[in-house]
C-alpha cells in the first residue's frame, strides 16, 4: 500500500470520527497522474447526492498537458465506489449539523487506486492551539529521550 497523496490538513482542522476506504472512478490520465503523485487533496470534500458519491474540489492535473482532450477540467467531480450500506452511513452524518466528509489519502491497492475518506468534525481555533502545543510537547520528550540515551 503506497499513499499517493495525502491531505495533511485534513487532521489538523478535523477531528476525524471514523474512516472509511472506497474506490474512485478515474480517467487513464489521472491515474498515470496519481501514480506519478502529482495533484492535491486541499480544500476537497465528499457529498452524496442521489445515492451516489462523490469526491469535489479534489486537484489532479493531466499526465500530459498537450495531449489532454479539450474539456478536461483538473477539479472536476470524480465519483466514489462504495457498498449502499457505507452510502447509506454517509448520507446519514452529511445531514448532521457539524459534520462532514473530508479525504485523507489517496493510495495504491494492489493495481487499484483508493481513497480515504473520514467522517470529520471540524476544530475550533483553541482546539488546534492545544494540538499544536501536544505536538511540540511530545517532540520535546522525544529529544530530551533521545539525548539521554
């Protein structure tokens, strides 16, 4: 399993409550793309709309700029593979008020391409300042652990 991208911000603004994985329908110069690890998981999202999934806002240019077809659009929405129980699931804590779908990583399984996607719950401002201070702690005890060894 090899991660391809991954949104790193996805765990700092969210406070991720389950995840869970699902297939991506994609075009063959996106996945020539996504293996190359080109593209960008900032700002997108999951919704479900008429018992389907989809994944918006995700970045994947084209392989090759010049021999792209015409109405190619990098941020266009891709469609997410996914039992109707876990569609179901989602379509539940999407008409929650305070959560949402974000995706964490896209990866290789095999010869397919997933994602991660979690059920999220976004932080408030002096919740990310207590991550922050949890990290630079934690860092602090493994310098000071590696200093004495």
């Amino acid at each position: 399993m090899e991660t391809l991208l991954q949104n790193k911000k996805a765990g700092f603004n969210y406070e991720i409550l389950q995840k869970m994985d699902a297939g991506i329908e994609l075009l063959g110069l996106e996945v020539k793309s996504l293996r190359k690890k080109l593209g960008s998981l900032d700002g997108a999202y999951v919704t479900v709309r008429g018992g389907e999934a989809f994944l918006l806002n995700a970045y994947i240019p084209p392989f090759q700029p010049n021999n792209t077809p015409k109405g190619y659009d990098s941020r266009q929405n891709r469609r997410l593979l996914l039992t109707k129980n876990e569609l179901n699931d989602l379509a539940k804590t999407e008409g929650q008020k305070g959560l949402t779908i974000v995706p964490i990583s896209v990866y290789n399984s095999k010869r397919k391409i997933k994602v991660e996607i979690g059920i999220a719950r976004g932080r408030k401002n002096y919740d990310k300042r207590e991550v922050i201070k949890k990290k630079e702690t934690d860092r602090e005890i493994r310098r000071t652990l590696k200093n004495e060894v």
